[in-house]
C-alpha cells in the first residue's frame, strides 16, 4: 500500500494517516478527514503548536483518535493538555465521530520518526538514524546542524565523516534513544 509523501510542508500543515481497518485504523472519507484537520488546525495553532500527526484506530466503542502535535522548542504537557480539553470540546459539537471514542493529545516522543525540517533543529547534538529515498543504507551519525533545507550529520568510528543530506532526500529519520 502506498501512501503519499509530504516532505516540505507549507507552515501549519500536518500528516494525516488514516490507515485501513486490516492495519488497526479505520479508513475515513475526505471529508471527515477535512473536517478533523478543519476543527484541530486553528485550536493547535492558537497554542502555539503545530499539528504533526492524526491517527484514528478501533471500531465503534473502541475508537481512539490520536493527535500528535509538536512546537519548534518541544511541546509541554500543559499544552497538550489544554489542546486536548479544547479539541475535545469542537469534536463533541461538530459530531464529527459517531459514538464513543477516546481522544489522546500527545507529543510525537522518540519513537516516531520526523516529519518536518522544523523539527530537526530541536534535535541538534543527537544521534539520527535516516534512511534515504535513494537505495542506500542508513546513515547515522550526530545532527550537528541544519544548512537551509540540508541536515549535516557526523559519523563516529574510526574514521569520522560529515554527511550534508538534502530533506528532500530523507525517507525517514528518527531520533536513537541512547538506551
């Protein structure tokens, strides 16, 4: 299954991935799917936030929505919170999902991986494992800083390299837990 790749994003925009029932989502119609981003965008961004991702998984009584959202310098659970409490209360109104459900407001953690150049820069001195478009192995190394639209990483082991990867480039990359 493919699904379209959103690598450069215009300020504001988030992924949405609404996965098919035989994956654990239910697969939702456009237009629900507009109206959720409609409901959340304004709501996420009058705290200061943006929208990184939203997910929603299970059947009838069993619904979860789940909406990642993330800040330039790292998202508090104060914000999450009263993004939860606010978006809770427009989802309610607008019945935008039949039924019970529960709706979680999270920080995107260690275990997703990066969606958005702007998320990169918060990560400057950790260690990123990128896979590539291109069919290359993954690279990782330390982030040690953003060049416009280019991360440059530095490899360890014997011999150190610098590596300068266009975003554009990246297929994936995620954060390595030192643990």
């Amino acid at each position: 299954m493919t699904y379209p790749q959103y690598k450069v994003p215009p300020k504001g925009t988030f992924f949405l991935r609404f996965l098919l029932k035989n994956h654990g989502f239910i697969s939702l119609s456009t237009g629900i799917a507009e109206h959720i981003e409609a409901l959340a965008q304004p709501i996420v961004e009058s705290n200061g936030a943006f929208l990184v991702e939203i997910l929603l998984r299970g059947e009838n009584r069993g619904k979860v929505l789940e909406v990642y959202i993330d800040t330039d310098e790292g998202i508090t659970t104060e914000q999450c919170a009263k993004v939860s409490r606010e978006l809770s209360k427009a989802l309610d109104a607008a019945d935008v999902i039949r039924g019970v459900y529960q709706l979680i407001v999270s920080s995107p953690g260690t275990d997703k991986p990066l969606k958005f150049l702007r998320q990169f820069k918060k990560n400057i001195g950790r260690t990123l494992s990128i896979r590539l478009h291109a069919p290359a192995g993954p690279v990782e190394g330390v982030l040690v800083e953003l060049d416009g639209e280019t991360i440059v990483l530095r490899t360890g082991g014997k011999q150190e390299e610098i590596y300068r990867v266009p975003f554009a480039e990246i297929a994936e990359a995620r954060v390595q837990t030192p643990w």
